[in-house]
C-alpha cells in the first residue's frame, strides 16, 4: 500500500498567491512519485483554491469540521459540505484543537460525520510528556477507545491514526524529537488495543501515521519503523521540502 503523506498546513499561508505558488512547486516534483498519497489539508478558505488547480496527485483534506450536521452553528463547516467540494481526508482532534476545547466526545461525533460523509477520519493521538512511569500508555489508549465509541465496527478498518506526541512537535515549547523506537513502540501498542477491542483483522487494516516534526532527515526512519505515512506541520510549508519528504516514501515497501 502506498504511503500517506499529509500536509496539515495549519493556519497557513496567509495569501492566495502563495497557495499558488507552493502546489505549482510541488506539483512539478510529484511526477515522479510513485509510493505515496498526498493530502493537503490547507485552511478552508484555500481548499477551493487547490482544487481549481486540478492536480490529481493531491487530495483535499481538512483540519477540522463541524460536530453537527447542518443548522444554526455560526461559523463551522460541515462533513457534508466538505464532501460536496471533494474533501476526501480530515484530520480529527489534534493537539492544537484538543488545547483549545475539543473533547474526546465532540472527537467521536466529528468522526462519526465523516464516516457518513465518506471523508475518512485522519484521528490525532499522543501524550503532552512522556514520563518514565508509563502513564503516557494510558493516556494514548483513552483518547483513542473514546474517540472510537459510537463507530461502527465495519468503518474502523478505513481509519487513519496519526500518532503525534505533543511534546515533538515543532510547535512546543522546550520540544525535543521522538526515534523511530518511540514510534514503533507506539504503532505496536496501538494495534495491540485495535485487536482487543475489535479483530487482529481490523487492527491490521488501520493505517498508522507518525507526525510531529517530521523533516527530510527524519522521514525515512519513521517509514522504515513501519509508518504508513507521516502527518507533516512546519516541512510541509516548504514545498521542496514536502517534496523531499514524499520522495523518501520511494524506496520503502
Ligand atoms: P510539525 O506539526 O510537523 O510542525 O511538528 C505536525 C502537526 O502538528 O500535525
């Protein structure tokens, strides 16, 4: 299966104009990627924007959406419009919204619109510290058995999770960068829940994301740890670095 390599541009660029630029850029190096899936989930008002220059190597994704499906909810976005616009990915509960209010029940609603809207679900997990005494284990199996309540059993083999650990990301303060180890022990962890709560079946099926900081460098040891693709912030503003990174998905298998 090829690797799903997500931008999550955050709330970024601030112009049109640059949103050109950074998809032409990338765009030219994405003809010789054979191995990945592209997504980018830009701010809403650019999705349209990233449409309308018809790449078919990149998919639209979203950086959030509304718990409710239509009404008067001022400001928000719902699955089904995301959907009418072709919105094929949306990322769920990360860090930078689970900060800012998001509860792991308004996590589970989201996801479960999605699933209706047939957007499939790219669901952040991970711990803001990782103390020696294993907390951080339980507090990574929380957050996903109560996003996942409410799913149908048959939709979670389709799931994307991306394992971020808070206190990786470029974004925090004091950060320091997460090995390959760290991931791979993570990915195990998070099948070995995925098989208790449903089958070793569906466990297999879910695709398992590593994001946080993830840069030239570092992204081929996440893939070759087994990562079914990266979640991409800060490396994924730099087209050419964004390329750089899709690119090392070529030599994996
Ligand atoms: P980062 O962001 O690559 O800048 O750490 C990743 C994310 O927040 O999804």
């Amino acid at each position: 299966m090829k690797k799903l390599i997500v931008a999550n541009w955050k709330m970024n660029p601030q112009t049109e104009k640059e949103v050109h630029t950074a998809v032409k850029t990338l765009s030219t190096s994405l003809v010789s990627t054979k191995n990945a899936e592209v997504v980018i989930c830009p701010p809403y008002v650019f999705i349209p924007t990233i449409r309308g220059l018809k790449n078919k190597k990149i998919a639209l994704g979203s950086q959030t959406v509304a718990t409710e499906e239509a009404g008067p909810f001022t400001g928000e976005v719902s699955a089904s419009m995301l959907r009418d616009i072709k919105v094929t990915y949306c990322i769920v509960g990360h860090s930078e919204r689970r900060s800012r209010g998001e509860t792991d029940d308004m996590i589970s609603k989201k996801m479960a619109l999605l699933i209706k809207s047939k957007i499939t679900p790219i669901l952040c997990i991970g711990e803001t510290i990782r103390s020696s005494d294993g907390e951080y284990l339980q507090v990574v199996k929380n957050q996903l058995t109560a996003s996942l309540t409410g799913i149908n059993k048959n939709y979670i083999k389709q799931l994307v999770i991306a394992y971020e650990p808070v206190w990786a990301l470029s974004s925090t303060e004091n950060r320091h960068d997460a090995t390959a180890y760290d991931f791979e022990e993570m990915r195990i962890y998070i099948r070995k829940i995925l098989t208790d709560v449903y089958s070793p079946l569906i466990a297999k099926s879910v695709r398992i994301l590593y994001g946080g900081s993830v840069s030239t460098d570092t992204a081929h040891d996440f893939l070759t740890a087994g990562a079914d693709g990266l979640l991409v912030g800060k490396a994924s503003l730099d087209p050419k670095q964004f390329a750089s990174i899709i690119h090392s998905a070529n030599n994996i298998h």
